[in-house]
C-alpha cells in the first residue's frame, strides 16, 4: 500500500459548526485502505542508510530499508529525479551549563498521517523508518542521506539526564543545524503507599508519560520502546511504603499503583512541567472490589479465552481494567475500586458484547456471545484456471447508496485450489474485492450474511487494460520525475481530493484505486488498470494537476500521450514567536479562499528547524496563510485564534514571501 500524500492534513481553519460531521466522518474514513498498482516502475527516491562521518557520532541501529507508510509527498517538491534525494541534520546535546553530553541516544521516527496511522497494519507499523545515533565526545550528532521533504520526531535520551522530546524535523534539499538540545535533571515524584487505616503497602508503581499522538501499535511493544526511551517506569514501594522516581522528562504523565489483595488506582494526569520539579504523592489503596460471571453463545456453548474489558463510568477518575474467560468460561476480574462499570468482551469468531452499568461485585454476569458470520469460494483466472495466492478486501454494501466500503483490513490467502473462507463477518450486505499479481482487482457479486457462511461466492479475475503515458514539463519540455498517476471513475471531481476528506473516500464509480509514479524519464505505465471509464489524474507538488479520460477494457493497450503539466504558484516564508525567534517545529496552515462555505483547498505543512515553510503547486487565487506553534497547532483546527494570519493574491509559476510572527 501507498500511504505517502502530498499533504499532511487535509483540513484546517474548519469551523466549529461542522465538527460533528467530521467526527461522524471519522469511523468512516477509518475503514478505508487504499491499494497500488503492482506495476509502479517509479525510479524516485527509495530510503538508503545513513552514514556517520567519524567524529560526528555512532550509529546505533541501521533504518528498516522499507517503503515508508504514511510519508505526506509522493516524491519530494523537485521536478527532477536527482534532486529527489536527502537532507542532512546536524545538531549538538549540551547540560544547562552548556556542557557537551556525549553517549546522549539521538532518535528520529518518522511522523505519519494521522489518518494514516489507523489504517496502517502491524507489519507496516514495523516497516515505519527509525533512526538512531549517539553523540560523540563533543556531544555532536549527525544524519544523512534522511529521506527530503518528510517529517519526524525526536527523541534524545541520556542515563544521566532525564530524557527529552526534540523539536520536530523536517528534512530538506539542504543540511540543517538544529538549536542545541539541552538536557537537565527533569522531574521528580516521591511519596508513600498506604492502606485507608495509614498502613504502609510495599506496591507496584507504573509511570507512564503520555504520547503526544495516538500511535496504534502493540502495546506489549510500545511498552517495552517506553522503558527504553525513558518514558515509562516500573518501581516496588519500600517496606515503608515509601517511593522515588526521578529523572524524569517533561510531559503529561499517569501513576498506576497496585497492590494484592487492593483496589488499584490510577492518577491521571501528573503535570511536569514548570519551574516546580518535584512533587509528592500520599496514595491509598482501598477494598479490593470484583466482577466476575460467564461468557457463554446464544445455544449454551462455554467460550474460553474471552478478552474482557472493564471501564468505570462513575465516579471519576475513569479506572480500566482486563481479564481473561476460563476453559469453563468463566472470568474474574479484581482489583477494582469501587463503581459503576461498562464491560465489553471480545472473543474470535463471535461480535463483541456490551455490558453498560455494572455495579461492583456482581458475581452473577452472564455475557452472550452471537457467532459471526462467513463466506467461502473459490478466486479464479478469467480461464477459469484456479489461483493460488491472492488477497481479498471485504466490502459493505449500504441501503440508499450504490458506494463499496472496505470493512477491516485485507486478508491474504494461500491454496492450490484458489479456495477461501472469509471468516469473522458481522450481519449485512456485502461484496468482495480480489487482488493478484498479474490481474486488475475484481468485485465478487454481492451477497448477504447472518450468521452462517455463505457458499459459492466465486470471482473471476479480469486482467484489465495497459495504459502509458508521458509527463513533461510545459515550458522547457523536459521529462518530470516522481509525479503521481492515478485512476479515477468517470465521475471522479478533482475537489473530492480537498476539504475535509482528503481524497480518502471511495471512489464515486467503485474504481479501485490505483497509483503509480513516474521514472526519471516521466513515463508511467498500468499493466493491469481497472476496466471501465476512467479518468487519469497525474500531480507532482511543484505543478497544478492535469486530467484525462479513457475507456479502458480487459486486453487493451491504451497510450493516453503526453501530459504537459504547468508549474503552480509558490508561497515561501518564515515563522517566528513574539521574541523573533524561529518557530520551530510549528506549523504552517494554508486555505483557498472561497465565496461561500469553508475553504475547500487547506493544506499544512510544519516549520523546519529555522522557522521556514514552503507551498507549492498553488492555483491561481486568494489564500489564507496561518502560523502556530507546535503546540498549539491543534488549536488552528477549531479556529484562526491559536496563529498569525495573512492573505496573498497567488499566480501560477510566481512566488510570494510570507513572513509571520505567533503570538503563541
């Protein structure tokens, strides 16, 4: 899967009025999960190794030489394949007295989509690039041959010191010397455990700082990266009940402490930051309180390994914990505070269940659980030969719209006989999607489920159409490297890739999306395009988007010629706080200005390490330009109060200078 895009966010400055469609959006834009023509012959930019000069630092691990989920440009802001290449960063790590920290870990990891990041697997989480150095004895650390035009965040950590969150960095087509970090002691909680009667409590204490973006990965795994990096702790009490934790780094932070035999609590959040480093803590852990009960089907089946979740609802603070069902289906789940709890209970083969407004120690639980649904095949060539490897993309089918929507992710199969059996569906209409190397993605007929497995749902792959073309520069003629080539469906508009979506819907006509980029001589070629009226989208981020149309059918060898694509306008400037120093790490907001409505043209970009930013490929038209801080940059999605503004008059192929400065 591609998830590079050519903008990080497609929404900012949204008014406050539409925010509950946009969280209604949300869930839906989730289910979706794009896929690439296995034909893409791009000869852009791959993620090479970086080396480290000596004397400028170690490399710890090497990066995941993968192609990289998530990354917000297709190919970087040059037309020209060699200049899609890398930015270096320099930077130093010092004491408060400015001292150099040698040995301190320097860690760089990529920075996804947000929107990205619910979509991606966790084999692609694995592939997310992470880069890491140690500074030399002159506390100097290096990076090279880091991917152009991409973000990531770092974080520096030393034993000495406690850790800490970097600004964030925007590789560019140059090096760049980042602002001395500056490590220090952090922060410390101490304090004492006791039970309600003030007796001490040898207890399990778990620090953990809170992330600043949702990452949804492993969390055995995340678990184990905190410890690493600084960001969790693990204690036991003193006999005395007493503790001390130090070094800690600045951030939001939750203290869970537990005891046998004891309510655990949770104490969310601690604050660190500030001038006052320490803090204390008196904790008292009270009556151990219970829910225990059976998980059970519909006809009395007893379902063992049954995950449970329990969340108090009242009183606050919101307290959670988890457990397992028995062989016998039994579960109990301990260590509660007294309340009203929700319970959820999750369990292969069968739809979750929800439990609302459980009181505590409720010994007498009894949770259903409803079989799911499957559907079983066979996928076919379109000789009726039978294929052995291929994925298949389940698709829901709602009432009062002619739209597929991808349901969870695709599931890869492996049989001799190309049979399947798609297991785990909840009730409804669907359809299927099948993808193989050598084929176009082909639909199944519809079909519905209850809670049974249907039968016979059998799909022959089409080979689709090829489809070649040229992208070339108007003016000079030359080839243009790296732009996107996308298919489209006939009544695919060029504003569904705008606004608030971004482009992540479906397709108006069910065209599976395909992409691919162009090689160094600006070709581009489908082997296998989807068959049907189809619009070809070519975008590159220095020029505007050009357009065409074809009618591509199975066996057909189309050249769609040249696209000759026109440089769009660029808007350059510099970001400062009120001190005049650059705003690093924040972020730039961009909105075409329109008669009515909100913007349907925003984008963002963030500040490099000098304040800088830069659009490109802007059409003609009134803009609104918005700086904040890193953070506060959230706050630009609500309203215009968190950044300075301005508004510019953009030509195409002319460029304008912006220079602001955030009160924030």
């Amino acid at each position: 899967m591609n998830y590079r895009k050519k903008t990080r966010g497609s929404a900012a400055l949204i008014p406050i009025a539409i925010l509950l469609a946009v969280l209604a959006a949300i869930a839906f834009m989730l289910t979706l999960s794009p896929s690439e023509d296995s034909s893409n012959d791009s000869d852009g930019p791959t993620l090479d190794s970086f080396n480290i000069e000596d004397g400028v630092g170690a490399q710890v691990d090497s990066p995941r030489l993968t192609q990289s989920p998530g990354r917000r440009t297709q190919a970087g802001s040059s037309p020209t394949a060699d200049k899609l290449s890398r930015g270096e960063i320099h930077g130093s790590v010092t004491n408060e007295s400015g001292e150099p920290v040698s040995n301190a870990l320097v860690a760089l990891t990529e920075r996804l989509e947000q929107s990205a990041a619910f979509s991606l697997t966790p084999e692609e989480f694995a592939s997310i690039p992470s880069f890491k150095v140690k500074t030399n004895e002159k506390g100097l650390f290096r990076f090279t041959r880091l991917q152009a035009d991409t973000d990531y965040d770092m974080w520096v950590r030393h034993p000495e010191y406690a850790a800490k969150e970097g600004v964030p960095v925007t590789t560019l087509l140059e090096n760049q010397t980042l602002n001395p970090i500056i490590l220090n002691k952090g922060y410390q909680i101490s304090g004492v455990v006791t039970d309600t009667a003030g007796n001490p409590l040898p207890a399990s204490l778990i620090f953990q700082r809170q992330a600043s973006r949702f990452v949804p990965r492993d969390v055995e795994e995340l678990e184990i990266e905190d410890e690493e990096m600084g960001r969790r702790i693990q204690m036991v009490a003193q006999q005395d009940g007493s503790f001390i934790a130090d070094l800690l780094p600045q951030g939001l932070w939750t203290l869970s402490v537990s005891h046998e035999g004891y309510a655990a609590t949770r104490i969310h959040p601690l604050v660190m930051m500030g001038d006052n480093r320490s803090l204390e803590k008196k904790i008292e852990l009270g009556t151990e309180h219970f829910l225990s009960g059976v998980v059970r089907t519909d006809d009395g089946t007893l379902v063992p390994g049954a995950k449970i979740q329990v969340s108090r609802m009242r009183p606050k603070p919101m307290f959670s914990s988890t457990g397992i069902s028995e062989q016998d289906g039994t579960f109990k789940v301990g260590g509660l505070p007294e309340g009203l709890y929700g319970l959820s209970v999750q369990a292969a083969g069968y739809s979750a269940s929800n439990l609302p407004r459980i009181k505590a120690d409720k010994t007498d639980i009894e949770v259903v659980m409803h079989r799911l649904g499957s559907v079983a095949g066979r996928v076919l060539s379109d000789d009726g030969a039978p294929l052995r490897n291929f994925q298949l993309s389940l698709l829901s089918v709602n009432r009062g719209t002619a739209l597929y929507v991808q349901n969870g992710r695709p599931k890869t199969f492996q049989d001799d006989n190309g049979n399947f059996l798609f297991e785990g569906i909840n009730p409804g209409s669907y359809r299927l999607m099948a993808v193989a190397d050598g084929f176009s993605s082909t639909y199944s007929t519809g079909f519905t489920v209850q809670r049974e497995t249907v039968h016979g749902i059998d799909i022959h792959l089409q080979k689709g159409g090829k489809i070649s073309g040229l992208v070339i520069d108007t003016f000079s003629g030359e080839p243009v490297a790296g732009a996107q080539v996308i298919l489209h469906g006939k009544d695919w508009k060029e504003e569904n890739s705008y606004g608030l979506f971004g482009g992540v819907g479906p397709d108006p006509n069910n065209v599976p999306k395909q992409e691919v980029a162009t090689n160094k001589s600006g070709i581009f070629h489908f082997s296998n395009a989807y068959p049907d009226s189809l619009q070809i989208e070519v975008k590159h981020p220095a020029y505007l988007s050009s357009i065409s149309s074809v009618n591509c059918s199975n066996g057909s060898n189309i050249d769609a010629g040249a696209f000759r694509l026109t440089r769009g306008g660029v808007i350059t400037g510099t970001g400062k706080n009120s001190s005049g120093e650059p705003l690093a790490g924040g972020t730039a907001f961009l909105t075409l200005q329109v008669n009515h409505g909100f913007g349907y043209f925003s984008k963002n970009v963030r500040l490099d390490s000098q304040g800088r930013f830069r659009f490109e490929g802007l059409k003609s038209g009134d803009y609104k330009v918005s700086i904040s801080s890193g953070q506060n940059g959230a706050l630009l999605f609500m309203s215009e109060a968190a950044g300075s503004t301005t508004s510019v008059y953009v030509n195409p192929g002319a460029t304008t200078q912006v220079d602001l400065i955030s009160g924030q």
